[in-house]
C-alpha cells in the first residue's frame, strides 16, 4: 500500500503507482487548487482501499449493490458498534454531519444495516431535538463539544469522530483534542461512548489495513 500527499504528485506518477501498488490511499482533504475528483478516479477501483472511488461510494448507495471496498472509518463505526453487541436493525440512528468522508458514507451503511437513519447538518433546525431521539449518534461535524450531555438519550450509544484542538495551557503543546461531543457531560448519559483521542482513530487505522489486506486477496485470487 502507498500513502502519499497529491500535493506534488503528477497525473502520470500517480498511474505510474497505481500499476505496482496492492491499495493507494489518499489522504483527504486535498488542497483546495487539486481536484479531488480527478485524482480519486485516477486510482483503479480495485486498488481503492480508502473507498473513495465513485464507483464505490455509488454501489455503497445502491440497494442490493456491495463496493469492493467501505470507506474507513465508516466501516470502523459500523465494526465498533457490530463487536460491541449494539444491535443496528430498526433504531433510530442519528448522524450528525454531511461529509463525503464520514457523515455520507456512514448513513449509507447504516441504512444497509436497516437502522432508520436522520442526518443532522449545518442547516437543520433543532438539532438538539432531533439527537435527543436518537439511539445511536454518530458526530462527525468537526465542532468540538457542540453535543451536550442533555442532547443524549439516557442509555444511548454515542461514536464520536470529532477530533478537534482546543487551546490548554496546562499541556506541553498548548491544546488538547477533543470530540465533538462534550464527553464529560455525555457519560454520564450513554450506555457506549467512544473516547478522543483512542476511540475511532484506532478503528480507522485496522479498516485500512483490512480492506489492504482484502485487496491484496483478491488479486492473489486471481
């Protein structure tokens, strides 16, 4: 598998890459003068670990359809909550963010796991309202501690993605990361909370290395 920055890398250097690689992983966001649509689709769909590829995130969409490959930490998610017992089928499960990287793609894969599924974003009124139904929240807004303990259901499971600096000068490095999720406050509340930093990162990392390893599979297969 190659990480690498599309920064300084040149259309013909990533097919070059995307010849000899098991799995290419680019590391998202890009900056803002490269397009990020041209440079995932340049990466073959069967070498696509991160999940990214159109292809894949258009069969993830699909009913009855199976991508080669699930996004990261969606799949992390969705594996934290499937090993810890958390049954998915017929709860209410909010997800609080729209990105293409966690808030899309982990609504898809709920929806496939028959949870009934309520996306929260910048533009929906009463937030607090709509997460305070819920049985599973998945926050993945980048707003740190925007969810109060009070926003939470007594009893419910709480993902949090969220990792954001936040200033602390009784730290070496001057901050400190935090969720979006005020996790104090929150568990005291949840049944299940993850942790930030150590709750999803860890998960994000093992998925990468299984759909890798999956990948790699597939092609020995061959």
């Amino acid at each position: 598998m190659f990480s690498f920055s599309a920064g300084g890398v040149f259309a013909s250097q990533l097919k070059a890459l995307c010849g000899i690689a098991t799995g290419i992983l680019v590391q998202l966001p890009l900056p803002k003068h490269i397009s990020e649509e041209k440079v995932l689709c340049e990466i073959s769909l069967e070498k696509d670990v991160d999940g990214f590829h159109p292809l894949n995130i258009g069969k993830l969409a699909m009913k009855g359809r199976q991508p080669l490959f699930n996004p990261c930490t969606p799949r992390g998610c969705i594996e934290l909550l499937v090993r810890s017992g958390i049954s998915i089928k017929g709860k209410n499960a909010v997800v609080v963010g729209r990105s293409n990287i966690v808030g899309l793609p982990v609504s898809l894969l709920l929806l496939k796991e028959d949870a009934t599924v309520t996306v929260v974003h910048s533009r929906t009124k009463e937030p607090e309202k709509i997460i305070r139904e819920a049985d599973i929240i998945i926050a993945a807004a980048g707003q740190a501690m925007m969810i109060k303990g009070s926003w939470i259901k007594p009893g419910a499971t709480v993902i949090d993605v969220g990792t954001n600096a936040v200033d602390d000068p009784t730290r070496k490095s001057g901050y400190r990361l935090v969720g979006d999720v005020d996790f104090q406050e929150a568990c005291k509340v949840a049944g299940w909370i993850t942790p930030v930093p150590g709750g999803v990162g860890p998960m994000t990392v093992a998925m990468l290395l299984k759909n890798t390893l999956d990948g790699a599979k597939r092609v020995i297969e061959k």
